[in-house]
C-alpha cells in the first residue's frame, strides 16, 4: 500500500493544527497568550479549581507537558494554585483577574480562526465535520496505544524478559500439571492481579457541541 500523505488523514489532522495553531497565535498574542496555554485557559473558563491531574485527562496531555505549561502560566500571571479545602495535599489551578478578564478577547480571536478555516462550508457540511472529527478523536482513545510494525496490537504491557511459550511448550506444560495433580495436590494455580482501570479516564470533557472548531490543541512546539 502505497502511503500518500495528501490523503492521510492523520498528515492532514496534524498539518491543520499547526495552521490552527499559527493563525491562533497571531490573534492571541497581542493578549500575552499562545496556543499552549490556550487550551488550559479553555477548561479553566468553563470550570475553575481543576486539579493538574483533571487537565491532564482532559486535554489529553502528558504529565510533565502540563506541569511546565502551569509553571509558565503561573510566571505569567495567569494561573495561582491553592490548596485544597478539604484535602490540603492537592492543589486547586484558579485563574487570576487577569486570565478572566482575557477570555472575551481571546475566544473572539478563536471563533475569527475558525470562520476563516470553516468558511467554504456550510452549515450541515460543518455539524458533519465536528461529528467525524469527534468520532474519530473517540475511536482513538479507545485503541491500543500501537500497533506494531508486524501490525498485531501494542498493548503497553512491560516486558519481563521471559520467552513466549509456544504451542508445543503449552501442551508440554499441561501434561506436566496434569501428572502433579494425579500425584498430590494442585500445585501450578497462580493469580493474577487486576490493577483496575483509571478512574478519572472516563471523565474527560467532551467537545464543545457548536458548529466551529474549538482550537484546544497539544503544544507543537511553537506554543509557549
């Protein structure tokens, strides 16, 4: 199969972002944001007092990419973090009078981004487009993390450096259960330990239900 970027539709995802991410930019700069941040100020005007842990989930961020854009944000003035009232080893992200007082400017630049981008549509050519959109951002984070180059799945499961048993090693290792089991006790049971699902990864916001585009993008680099 012959890769072709202009029909990819991962190349063409990622390649819009960026071009999101630079018109964005451009508006939001005179305001002293950048598209790094703008999708932090994005959960913390809808909902104030999120956790970092919160954001992460939510934005889909990595840990340490969200830790540094906080530590940016609160140099800036923008965010201050405090503890919480009933359990004083987590810390709240709230929003300073200033950061509030930026939101009108700053989602005005981002519906003028998104009139731009969307503007050869109409509008059920639109509500398609957020549907698919968020169907496969869906269909994503339901998957494996990866799929190999052989193509069998990732599952992210660390390696113990045991060799896999093959079938003939299975049968072999049956046969030898059985014969320890005619002999005395059953001896070969072991257990397994769910470590359970992340409770929080269910709870990710969804996106805004509006005919444009909401530019809350990963850091790429040019966002501060």
């Amino acid at each position: 199969m012959v890769f072709e970027k202009d029909r990819s539709a991962g190349y063409l995802a990622n390649h819009l972002a960026r071009l999101f991410a630079r018109h964005l930019h451009a508006r939001i700069k005179p305001l002293g944001l950048s598209p790094g941040t703008f999708p932090v100020l994005l959960e913390l005007w809808r909902e104030e007092g999120l956790t970092q842990r919160q954001l992460v989930e939510r934005l889909d961020i990595e840990q340490a990419t969200m830790a540094n854009t906080l530590s940016r944000m609160e140099r800036d003035g923008l965010i201050v973090r405090t503890r919480d009232d009933a359990d004083a080893r987590v810390q709240r992200i709230r929003l300073t009078p200033r950061a509030k007082a930026l939101e009108t400017a700053a989602l005005d630049a981002a519906a003028a981004v998104n009139r731009t981008a969307l503007g050869e549509l109409d509008e059920p050519q639109r509500a398609a487009l957020i549907d698919h959109m968020q169907r496969m951002i869906t269909a994503l984070q339901a998957a494996p993390p990866g799929i190999s180059p052989t193509g069998a799945p990732e599952t992210g499961a660390p390696k113990t450096g045991a060799p896999e048993t093959t079938a003939n090693e299975a049968a072999t290792n049956q046969t030898a259960a059985k014969t320890t089991s005619a002999a005395g006790p059953d001896a070969g049971a072991g257990s397994g330990t769910d470590p359970g699902a992340d409770p929080g990864a269910a709870k990710r916001a969804a996106p805004p239900p509006t005919g444009d585009l909401a530019i809350a993008t990963k850091p790429t680099g040019g966002g501060a």
